[in-house]
C-alpha cells in the first residue's frame, strides 16, 4: 500500500497539481513554480489534496502554465446533535482532479489574455466532468511599487459529452498581490494576496437525450469564490523562496461550483 502511494505521489509531481479548480491572482506572465497540501470541507466532506503548478515564461510578454491536483483521500462525517447520530464513510473518491494547461499574451505590460483547456477531471473529482475552453481577458494596474492590482473577465464553454451540454459561463475576477517589508534587491519579505470571484452560468445546459422541449436542466445559477493568502520569502537562495499558507471560502449554487472551505500550506519559487 505504501508503495502504491509513493508512485502516484511521483507520478503527480511529475504531471503537475492544485485541488479542484485553483483561484489564484490576477499576474503577468512570470516564471514560477508551486507546490502545496491541501484540505478541504465541502457539504460534509473531508478531503486532502496534493497541488503543483508551474509557469514558464521565456519573455515579459508570454508565458505557458499548467496546474492540476491530486486527491488522496476523502471522508464523509454527519452528525445529529440530538439524534445521536455520528457516521463516518470513506467515499474511496481519489484520483486526479481538475487539470489545466494554459498560456498568457501580454502585448502591453498592463493587458493581456489568458486562454486554457481543462482536461475531464479524473477519479478525484465527483463534479463537473467536461472539458472546458476558457477566454480571460486580464488588465493590471500598478498602485505603488509594493501593490499590485487586477482585474479579469471570464468566459468559459463546455465540450458536450455522452448528448450532455453543459451551458456557457461569465465570471469576474479582481485581486491584488502586496509586498509588505519587502527589499527589492534581495527579494525578501512578506506577500499578501487576495482574490475575489463572481461566476454565473448564462444560459441553461440541454441534455440531448430528452424531447427538445424537456431538453433545458433549469440551472442558471451563479456563485462566487474568495482566497486570501500570506507568505514568507526567504534570500535562501538565488531565486526567491517563498513558505505560506492560503485560506478560501466557496459559497455558491453555481453547476459543479465548490461549497466549503479550503486551508493550503504551499511553498513557491519565483524565477526572475
């Protein structure tokens, strides 16, 4: 057993990582690479997750990313406080959640385009199994030159499966990434993020199977997402070296959209 876990704890690193579907700052193309534990509590379920995301950017202007996860393990516990009732079931739910490749265009330094295909989720994921294009369109406003700020509009579409097709989604994206005693020349200090998303479905998915008109799954509905995150970075090396751990809160009814709470401990490399 414990073989088995140390090469699919291999394989993921090899593959690239990040529960469920990431939210992550509005950035430029950089060059970076992430690493993080995660845990997570959704409708009752406990689960554990292991993340890695890494970017590449050979230019100011362009760079390619991919991000994925890989779930290990995840509990069901309900409990009725005045029935008595305690049950604890393991769902047997690990495998591979959402993964994503991508790439960012910027033509000028503060706007730009992201585009990215989302793979069907593996074993890992109980929801939303399509593939998906996605269309960002990002701009970026420098505040001071400790304080970053972004904003993005999403537009996502789904790859109709088995006569299922999922309706088209918009979202809405802002954050801001701040560097708080930070030394410029050695890269050290801390960093503080934060972001905020509001997605809604904008038309109803059909299911091709029914009569044309039962086809429509009454599902217009929209959610939203929130992440805040602090980290360390440490002159350790010749490359910024960062220890840090995230928190984020998903309430929503959108169609697959997350419920819970999430808790991260990462640690990040950034490449100048």
């Amino acid at each position: 057993m414990r073989r088995t876990l140390s090469i699919l704890f291999l394989f993921a690193l090899f593959v690239t990582a990040n529960a469920t579907e990431p939210l992550r700052p509005v950035l430029p193309p950089r060059t970076a690479v992430d690493l993080g534990a995660l845990g997570e509590l959704r409708d009752d379920v406990y689960s554990a997750d292991f993340g890695w995301m890494v970017e590449v950017a050979p230019c100011e202007c362009f760079s390619l990313y991919t991000d994925l996860s890989y779930r290990f393990v995840s509990y069901q516990w309900e409990t009725m406080m005045h029935d008595q009732l305690h049950e604890s079931l393991n769902l047997h739910v690990n495998g591979f959640n959402e993964s994503f490749i991508g790439a960012k265009f910027f033509p000028v330094e503060y706007a730009g385009v992201a585009v990215s295909w989302r793979f069907r989720p593996g074993e890992g994921s109980r929801v939303e199994r399509f593939n998906r294009l996605g269309v960002e369109p990002m701009v970026l406003y420098g505040f001071s030159s400790t304080l970053l700020l972004g904003l993005s509009l999403q537009y996502y579409t789904f790859i109709e499966d088995a006569n299922y097709q999922p309706g088209d989604e918009l979202g809405i994206k802002a954050s801001f990434v701040w560097d708080v005693f930070w030394n410029k020349k050695a890269r050290t200090g801390w960093r503080i993020a934060y972001a905020y998303l509001f997605r809604w479905r904008i038309e109803e998915s059909e299911n091709m199977n029914m009569r044309e008109s039962y086809r429509e799954m009454d599902d217009m509905y929209s959610g939203f997402r929130m992440r805040g995150e602090i980290a360390r970075y440490f002159g350790w090396f010749p490359f910024p070296f960062g220890i840090g751990m995230a928190y984020e809160m998903n309430r929503g009814y959108l169609f697959g959209f997350e419920t819970g709470h999430r808790g991260e401990l990462f640690i990040r490399t950034e490449f100048p």
